[in-house]
C-alpha cells in the first residue's frame, strides 16, 4: 500500500506549542539532549538523531507534519524552521 507524504503545511501548530509550555519540565526530564516530534497533545516520537526522528516520522504515516523541537538545558528556540 502506497502512504501519501506528509503534509508540508505546517499549519497552526498552537496547540503543539501550548502543550508543549505546559509541560516543559516534564519533557525536559523525559526527553533532554533529544528530538522531539509533538503533534495534537503529545509527544509522537524522540530521537537523539534527527535524521534517526525524521526518518522514524515518515514510518508512522502522519497526515500532518509534527512540531519538531529539541531539548537542551538552554532556553527554548524562539523560532523554528
């Protein structure tokens, strides 16, 4: 079965970026010195590599592309790509 690619809109990711406020210091805990990839209320995917995350999001069959971030013990990236 062939899988349509992932959305490039990145659309509103508010809701992405909200939950991820709410729950810094827990994904801190869980998931620091890692990629992350939010998507709706939850964390869909982490991955010390980038490349190792992207590859793994292509796999899951999203319909939209995730919020990608990563997470470090510095602030928070006050703009994404």
């Amino acid at each position: 079965m062939e899988r349509e690619p992932i959305n490039p809109d990145r659309g509103d990711k508010s809701p992405e970026f909200d939950w991820y406020e709410k729950h810094q210091s827990e994904i801190r805990r869980d998931y620091l010195g890692e990629w992350i990839a939010l998507s709706g209320d939850g964390v869909v995917a982490h991955d010390p590599e980038l490349k190792n995350l992207v590859k793994y999001i292509e796999q899951l069959g999203l319909q939209e592309s995730p919020l990608i971030l990563p997470i470090s013990d510095k602030p928070p990236p006050h703009f994404i790509f």
